[in-house]
C-alpha cells in the first residue's frame, strides 16, 4: 500500500478564537492538508473539497476544517448520537499508536457534538465507551451560506475545535502535551449523505460516501494501522 500520509502541525504563534471560521491569524501558519480521498483509495475524486488544518500550544490540539458544500442541511440536534447518520465531520486519534485505546469525536453542521473512547476496533471486539466527553473541549461551526434552506446555493461549512492536552492524556498514558518531534496516529473523516428536497425540505437519501485524510482501502475508519501520522513541530 501507498506510504501513509503525514501532517506537521506547527505551534501556534498566537492563540486561535475559535468562530469557526479559520480566519484568525494563527491558522495562516498551519498548512492544510491533502485534499480528502474516498475511504477505499483508488477511486474518483469526492465531488466536494474537504482539507483540515492542525496547530497547537502548551493547553490545545486546534483543529479546523472546511467542507465544500452546496446545499448545507442538518436535523440532530441532540448531544451524543450517531451523527454519522448524517452529515458530519470526524477525527480519530491514537497518541501512543499502538491502536488500542482511541479517541473519536464528530460534529455536525449544526454544532452537535458527539465523543467515543475505543479500547479496540469494532473487528476486533472492542465495545465503544460512548459517550466519553472531554470536559474541556471547545467548538465553533460557520455555515457560508443559509443551513437548511434548499432555495439557495451554499458555499459550505467550516469547523474549529481545540481539543485539551489534560482531557486527552488518557489516551496517550498520561504523557501530555506533546514533544517536538513526538509522532501520533490520526485521521480525519467526512460523510456526505446523498438528498433530495420534498415539500421544500431537504431529505436524506439512502447513499453515502466516506471521505478521508488517510484512506483505509475498505469502508471502515476503525483500523488505525492505516491512519496518517501527525507529527509535533518545534515551532
């Protein structure tokens, strides 16, 4: 298989706001990723752009992402369920990368969060801690354009989100935050449902797609050997 992809996330030269929009001057020193892939590999490109930015400092891991979409829609509303019943944005992350013992979290346009701990992957019998939320966490979403209303055109819709190095340290035996240097396993996920408009709301469809950072060549996020490395900058 191809070489796993790797991100270098820099130190934040000043704290990120979070509103969601990756326009704080901070951002403009993380590189963004790759485009996003589908999740089998050797396939056509998504039909929307997703791409990810990482920074950090001495208290947060910040995530961001923009998400190419036309038509914005969202119903879950409720805190800690299957958002990827719809469309959602997701990371997965494995400090010590020994696939055991891993974080994931996923948010909606609507700003609904939803947070698992696996001691293991599904194949492998693990049974999710759901939910397992960060106490500290912090979240922002932008919607360019109007959420939920199938008469216009969207641009899409972006996230922010800092995750805490005291909230995350079970994950990576208490070793927490980072090095310079010090290497961990992650990936970044986005599922798109297909839809259609009656009686002047939007409907999800039954199709959708799997589209990520890192791709896993089957359809299943849950093997973390082939997630991409994310690897700590001094600066």
């Amino acid at each position: 298989m191809p070489e796993l992809p790797r991100y270098q996330c820099h130190r934040a030269g000043t704290t990120p706001s979070l509103d969601g929009t990756l326009t704080h001057p901070a951002w403009a020193d993380a590189p963004w990723t790759a485009d996003f892939v589908d999740i089998r590999g050797d396939q056509p490109a998504p039909r929307y752009r997703t791409r990810a930015k990482l920074l950090y400092d001495d208290e947060y891991l910040y995530v961001g992402a923009q998400l190419e979409e036309p038509h914005v829609w969202s119903t879950m509303a409720q805190r800690n369920t299957m958002l990827f019943e719809e469309n959602n944005f997701e990371l997965f992350l494995d400090p010590d990368g020994d696939g055991l013992n891993y974080y994931e979290f996923e948010i909606n346009p609507l700003g609904t969060i939803w947070e698992l701990t696996l001691p293991m992957p599904y194949s492998e019998g693990g049974v999710a801690v759901d939910p397992t939320n960060l106490p500290g966490l912090r979240t922002a979403v932008q919607v360019d354009g109007t959420l939920n209303d199938p008469t216009d055109t969207d641009g899409g819709w972006s996230v922010e989100f800092a995750l805490p190095w005291t909230d995350l340290a079970r994950y990576n035996k208490g070793q927490t935050p980072p090095r310079p240097g010090d290497e961990w396993r992650m990936n970044l996920m986005r599922i798109e449902w297909n839809h259609e408009v009656v009686a002047g709301e939007y409907r999800k469809g039954s199709q959708q797609d799997f589209w990520v950072w890192s791709p896993q060549y089957l359809v299943d996020m849950h093997k973390p050997d082939q997630w991409g490395v994310l690897e700590f900058t001094a600066s």
